[in-house]
C-alpha cells in the first residue's frame, strides 16, 4: 500500500470514528458547554466586581456628602456667631445664649466650645491678660515674648458653652501656631470660614483634667463693616476678631460615620495629611478585606479616608457564589448554552447599534454645524443689507421700492426664526443644550421682551396689560428664559382678536415663580390640548391660516422649562382666551 493510500485510508477512519454519534456528538457538546461555560462565568466574576465597586463607591460618596454637610453645619455657626458680634450683642451672657440655642450638648457633642476672639494691641492685650489672671490666680498667662510691639493678638474673650474656668485651659490664641495662623489668614483671604489644616489637641469638656485629644478649630473672620471689604488687604486691616468652633476628631466622626461602620463590619481610619485624626469601626477578617481609599477636599482642606470593608458584606451570598455557580450549571445542564449565545448576540448587537448612534449623532452635529453657518449666516447677511437699504444708506428709493423691500425684509426674518427655531428643536433633540445658568432679574427680562413687542403689539390692535414685581431675581439661563418668555407672548398677540386683551403677570412663593401670560384670543378646545407641547404640532382655528409657525415653539418652551425644574399648564375655552402659566424654581444661590 503506498504512503498516498496509506494517508487516506487513516483519514476516512479517522473521520468515521469521529462522526459516530456515541463519541463526536457529546465530546462537540462538551467542549461547546464547557467553553460557553467558562465565558458566562467570567461575565459574572466581572459583574460581581462591578457590584462590589459600586457598593463601596456609594458608600464612599455618602461619607463624602456627610462631612461636608456636618462641616457646613459647624460653618453656620461660626458665621452666627459673627453675626452676633457685628450685630453689636457683645457679652458673655450674650454669647452664652446665642451658642445655648444651638442645643450642643445633644445636636453637636462633639464640639467643645463656641468662642469669640478679639483683635488687641499688646497694651489692650496685657490688661486683658492681667485681668484673667487676677480672676483665674495661678494659671500665670502672659504674652510671648518672640512678637514684636505691633504685632497683633487675638485673643478668647467669650467662651461657650463653658465659663470662664474654660478660657484658662484654652489658654491664649495667639498668631504663634503655623496651622492657626495660616487658617485666619486663608479665612482672611478668602472671606469665609476656614478649618485648620493640621490637628488641634483639646481637652475634652466633661474631662478637664484628661488628655488633650486630636480636634479642628473652625475660624470665621468678623471685620469692621464700616471699612472697605474689597480686597484681602482692606480685609486684614478690618479684621477685629474670629468667631471659632473648636471640636473633637473622634466624637465628630463617630457620630457621623459609627452606625455605617458597625452595620457594614467595616473599619475607617481617617487622615488629615500624616496625622491620623480618627479610626474606628470593626475591622474585618484578613481573608475577606477590600481595601479603598478616597481624598475628600473641604475648604481646601484634604481628608484621607482608608477604609477596610468586609467582602462577605458588600455582597450577598448568591452574588459571591455565582461564578462557581454558573460555571458547574453549564457545564451540567446544556440549556444555557442558548441562553449565552442569546446574551452574546445580544451584547453584539447593543454595541453595533450604539456605534450606530454614535455615527447618526456625528452626522447630526455636522448638519447642525453646517445648517448654522451656511443657513443662519447667509440670511443674516441678507436681511443686513436689505435693512440698510430700507433706511437710506444705498439713496433714495421710491415707496414702491421700499414696500417690496419690507416685504423681503420680513419674509428674511421669519426664515430666520424658522432656523433659529429647527436649530434649538435639533439641539433639544441631541441633547446639546447646556444651561448657563446666573442670577437676574425676570422681572427686567420681561419688561425688555414687552418693550420688543410693543410694534407688534400696536399692529395687532390690543391692549397689553402687564402686573409685575419691582424685583424677582431668579437663577436661571437668561438666553433660554428669554425664548420662553417671547415664545408665550407672541403666541398671545398672534391668537388675539384685534381689540381683545393680553395680560402678563408674574407672583412669586418661598420657593417658585408663576409667570403667567393670559389672553381673550381664539381659545382651545379640549381635545386639542393635549397637541399644543408636540413637535410641529398647529392647532387649526379662526386665526391659524392669519399667522406664521413652524409649531415648535410650545415644545421648546416645555422642555426649556423642565431643564430648569420648571413645569408649563395650561387652561383655555374656545373663544373665551387661553392662560399659560409657568412654574419656575428661585434657586437663587446663598453667596
């Protein structure tokens, strides 16, 4: 037999063995499950890290959101207490009863005390020191004797929610601690409460005699109203005193952080640059600890928060035994490999179709890009030069002349409007419309769109009534307010009879704006409301075939609206009139 011969007869045996059902079936089904298998449980090892990321992430931005609330808090005090000063309540029974208020022994107990120190010259500050020690005896304090004559002092003259016993153990708070002095002068600078940037060791106030523990001292600068305030040096030399809120490390971060920590068996350690500043919770088993760090920033100052957390509780039983799980069921049971290749293709196909839609979006920011400079700029152009021509900057032209030009004129800003109109529609579609928001006047705002239509308003023969506050600050995108304000009054100008009545309004609440533009015009019926706030959408009535619309500017004043956290009604009859109301958000920022 020759090799040739040799070689094709093993092959055809070869392939006779393997097509035999009882060998080549299962071994093609066990190789296929146990390869599908694996990939499946690989996807749920993922997912279980994924799981596992997100529950520690979550936690970690809620501690996040805790320390600043609870510093805000803290900060608020501090801000109240110069208030107080400047507000020229200045004694210790004052004090007292200002910092009594806040209730701190059970609302704050980590704070030790509420202080108010004042600026002096090193006379004022000798007489101050003189008279402490004649009522506090032996505690002998005295100035330092390393500043010079016309350096300042600032020291702790009120003291709450302890008396006087406690300025002696709190000694003087002189410009001679680094951390101190840096935190007044960035409080200075900045003109806003400032935390010290490295520990401070108080005593603690039920235990005079203990040790100090690791603290913060909180100083909010109270300067002298009546001097100018504009720039860090204008406030140096103002300054007369800081307000302060010394606290315990441990308390405040226990009582932040403790519950969390003992429900999730999870240890935290934190750090204000070196110095560890706190730690407590449960530490958890070696074999089952996830390390995790983050850096919260605060005022300029950085916290290091080390956390230990427990696997066993971040994920559930199921979650953690599911890769092994999946792994021995699909080996075991051959239905799941329909159900992989279902994930698989469907995952194909998730991606396909978002790179799709990352292609359409392309697209449509490049028509976007080349509608708003090939359409918009051109038309621009044009009704430029049309209007220098209307008023006489080419010669003389007859009335004829003039009458085809205004026409032009018009029909050129109507284009306008219709693109300018499809260009916000399209951006409102893709998403791209990013507020920018400030602080202004809506009462102003709309008195300038009114001031804009009162042509419009002459030609259409009505009468324009408007009720409007002297001031309504609101904080919110001017531009977008502006559309919508002009989107709902020419509505009403368009859909009111000549001799009939438009009136604006704006009221204000606590918390919301209500601008309401009501008219005596054509109405609504109540079926066709519901069309008013679709895109392209124009409601046949006696005044539609009169007016131009390119039935978008309802729905961009809805959806400009709800950007804002606004909400739009509705309420009309037929012939009767019709009354928009928006509600719109204050959110007039705190500065």
């Amino acid at each position: 037999m020759t090799p040739l011969a040799r070689t094709k007869k093993f092959g055809y045996t070869r392939l006779r063995l393997l097509s035999r059902p009882v060998i080549a079936l299962p071994l093609i089904v066990f190789l296929v499950f146990a390869t599908a298998s694996v990939v499946a449980s690989t996807f749920a090892k993922d997912t279980l890290d994924s799981t596992r990321d997100r529950a520690i992430e979550r936690r970690a931005q809620e501690d996040s959101l805790k320390l600043s609330s609870n510093l805000s808090a803290y900060e608020l005090i501090a801000s109240g207490g110069a208030g107080l000063i400047n507000a020229g309540s200045s004694s210790q029974e004052s004090w007292g009863s200002f910092v009594g208020a806040y209730n701190i022994t059970t609302d704050f107990p980590s704070i030790n005390a509420v202080t108010y120190a004042e600026v002096m010259d090193r006379d004022r500050a000798q007489a101050f020191i003189d008279e402490r020690n004649s009522v506090n005896g032996s505690d002998g304090l005295s100035l330092s004797s390393s500043k010079s004559d016309n350096d300042p002092y600032i020291l702790v003259k009120y003291v709450a929610p302890d008396t006087e016993a406690f300025v002696s153990r709190l000694g003087i708070d002189e410009y001679t601690y680094a951390a101190r002095k840096q935190a007044i002068e960035q409080a200075i600078e900045q003109n806003k409460p400032i935390l010290t940037s490295l520990p401070e060791f108080l005593k603690p106030n039920d235990d005079p005699d203990g040790a100090p523990q690791p603290g913060f001292i909180l100083f909010a600068p109270i300067f002298d109203q009546t001097k100018p305030l504009s720039t860090p040096e204008e406030r140096n030399a103002a300054l007369i005193g800081t307000s302060n809120v010394s606290f315990r490390a441990s308390k405040f971060f226990d009582s932040i952080y403790a519950a969390s920590e003992k429900q999730t068996r999870s240890y935290l350690t934190v750090y204000q640059g070196t110095n560890k500043v706190y730690e407590g919770g449960v530490h958890p088993t070696a074999f089952d600890m996830v390390h995790y760090t983050q850096t919260i920033r605060y005022e300029g100052q950085a916290f290091t928060y080390d956390y230990e957390f427990s696997n066993s509780d971040l994920l559930t039983l199921i979650e953690r035994d599911r890769p092994i799980v999946v792994l021995v069921s699909g080996i075991l049971l051959g239905g799941l490999l329909a159900i992989i290749m279902l994930f698989s293709i469907r995952a194909r196909l998730h991606r396909v179709s978002s790179e799709k839609e990352r292609e359409i979006q392309n697209a449509k920011d490049e028509l976007l890009s080349l509608a708003s400079h090939q359409l918009r700029t051109p038309a621009t152009g044009v009704k430029q030069y049309v209007g220098m021509v209307l008023q006489g900057f080419a010669g003389d032209i007859t009335a004829q002349q003039k009458d085809f030009l205004q026409k032009a004129y018009d029909s050129n800003d109507r284009q306008l409007h219709i693109i300018n109109d499809i260009l916000h529609l399209a951006k409102l579609d893709a998403g791209r419309i990013v507020l920018s928001k400030t602080t202004f006047d809506l009462s102003e705002l709309i008195v300038s769109v009114l001031e804009e239509q009162s042509e419009a308003i002459h030609e259409a023969e009505i009468t324009l009534l408007h009720r409007l506050p002297k001031q309504a600050e609101v904080y919110a995108d001017a531009h977008m307010m502006r559309m919508v304000v002009e989107n709902l009054v020419t509505n009403a100008i368009k859909y009111t009879h000549p001799g009939g009545q438009v009136t604006v309004s704006l009221k204000s609440s606590s918390s919301n704006y209500d601008f309401i533009v009501k008219d005596t015009g054509v109405g609504i019926a109540d079926d066709d409301v519901d069309k008013l706030f679709k895109q392209f959408s124009r409601i046949d009535n006696e005044r539609s075939h009169l007016v131009s619309g390119t039935g978008v500017g309802l729905y961009l004043v809805k959806n400009l609206v709800e950007l804002h956290g606004g909400d739009v009604s509705v309420k009309s009859k037929p012939s009767k009139g019709t009354t928009f109301t928006v509600t719109l958000p204050r959110e007039v920022p705190n500065l």
